[in-house]
C-alpha cells in the first residue's frame, strides 16, 4: 500500500470517527433536551405527570415497593414516591435557577466593580474574593445558614452567595480581555463616556457566555441545595422536595431503598441534563 493509500485509510477512518463521535453526542444532547422538557413541564404542570396529592397519606400502603399501582413505591406514610418526587421537580428547580441568579447578580456586580474601576477598587475586590474562594462553597452556606436560620429561602440565598466569587472571578477576567479589543479603542477614540462603553461595547459581549455559566450552575445549585435539605437546613418534611425525601428516606435505607434512590436518581439525572445541555451551547457558540 503506497503512502497515499495509507494516508486516504487514515482519513476515512478520522471522518468515520468524527461522526460516529457527533451522532453520540447528538443522541446524548437529544437526551438531556427530552430530560429538561419532562423537567419543565414537571415543574410547571405537574399535575400533568402526576395528578395524585404529593402529601396524601396512607398508613394502609406503608413501605410498599415498586408496583404497578406505585412505580416508584411508598414512603412511611403511604405517600406515593413518584407523585413527590415530579412535584418535588418544581422545589428544586426553582431553588437551583433562583439560587443561581443570586449568585450571576452579585458576580456581575463584583466582576464589573474589578474590571473597570481601576487597581485600587481592583485590588480590594480580588482580596474579598480570595478569602471567599478559600471556604469550601457548601461550607460558605452552611456558615451563612448557622448566621440567619435555616429554611428554604435561607438555603437558596446561602448556595446564591457560595457561587458569587467563582462567577465574578470569570467575568473579571473576561471584562478585562474585551475592554482590550480594538473595537473598545475605537470606541473611546470617539469620545465615548466608561459608562457608554461599558453597557454598549463590553457588557454585551461579556455577558453572552453567561448562558452557559447559567446552565452549568443551576445543576450545581440543585445538588448544593439537595445537600442543605439532606442535612436538614433547607427544605422540611414532609414537604416533596428531593434534598427533603433523601433525608427522610436514610432512616429506612436498608429496608424501603427506593425512598432515597429515586429522588436521588432525579438531582443526578438533573444535574446531568444541565451538563450536557450546558456544554453544547457552549460548543455551539464557539463554533459560530
């Protein structure tokens, strides 16, 4: 075989790979889209999904398993494991996106502060910044929860704040390479104001990738505040929300398992979808 040949074979199977490559992250991006549709609709109209009261209760049908009459079993109390946890989307969904817009805001805020304002403003934010990264984030929410009580409000604004330094360290850093660029030169040759360019040149493109942040950051929120709920500092019994079933699911691990195991399946699945979703769009916008 000449070195031709050799190198055509080479490409063929370098194409061949490359689309069996594609095709398995298409099917993986079909799944993760069709995964926050039935996320969506569960958090929106969940009675859709489930149409039973996620806080009934039935002695009578206490610890039952998976059945054809309860697919995902009973707790304790005879409540149906399925329809709590497709109302529960609704909780956890709302704390991850509400959670995750505390934590852009305030990162906006101290990314833009450190950005533009010069060294001395920028050396005082990246101090802050500094002894917030030093704390482990779920620590950072633990301490703010021990200050102002637990509760789900509470849970949401501690995972908020726990998530600020790292969004406002990348926004710095991206603020700081597009204030760079030739068109925001141009821009102040004009004779425009900081404020002008600010909202006109450099936050426009700064803030586009920040829907990937977003994305990435509402599965990390979900986890945190499912981790808060666990410990019980977020959400309470027997309120359907996931964080809120794990916990109350460990006392019987050993004896009704599917009481953990599926609100555990929902925050993997859920963070996962968010991954993935959150990855594509990035590699799209790289490639546009």
């Amino acid at each position: 075989m000449s070195d031709l040949e050799v190198q055509a074979e080479l490409a063929a199977r370098s194409r061949k790979s490359g689309q069996s490559g594609r095709r398995r992250l298409g099917v993986a991006e079909t799944a993760a889209g069709v995964l926050a549709l039935l996320l969506l609709v569960s958090a929106v109209m969940p009675q859709v999904l489930a149409p039973g009261d996620p806080l009934a209760i039935d002695p009578l049908s206490a610890f039952q398993p998976p059945n054809f009459a309860h697919g995902f079993g009973t707790d304790e109390s005879g409540r149906d494991i399925y329809t709590r946890v497709v109302h529960g989307t609704q909780y956890s969904l709302v704390i991850g996106a509400a959670a995750t817009a505390i934590g852009l805001g305030l990162g906006i805020v101290l990314g833009t502060l450190a950005g533009m304002l010069g060294r001395v403003v920028d050396f005082t934010v990246n101090r802050l910044l500094e002894v917030l990264l030093a704390f482990p984030g779920l620590l950072l929410a633990l301490l703010f929860i021990v200050i102002f009580g637990p509760g789900v409000v509470t849970a949401t604004i501690a995972v908020g704040l726990s998530t600020a330094p790292g969004y406002a360290r990348i926004i710095r850093a991206q603020l700081i390479t597009v204030r760079s660029q030739a068109f925001v030169e141009a821009a102040t040759v004009l004779g425009r104001t900081r404020w002008q360019i600010l909202l006109r040149h450099i936050l426009p493109n700064t803030l586009a990738p920040l829907f990937v942040l977003a994305t990435l950051g509402i599965g990390q929120a979900i986890v945190w505040a499912a981790t808060l709920s666990y410990l019980g500092l977020g959400a309470e019994p027997p309120t359907a929300e996931w964080g809120a079933m794990l916990s109350a699911g460990r006392t019987y691990i050993t004896s009704a398992w599917w009481m953990s195991f599926f609100p555990g399946l929902s925050i993997v699945l859920t963070a996962v979808t968010a991954t993935v979703l959150g990855r594509s769009i990035d590699r799209r916008m790289r490639h546009v």
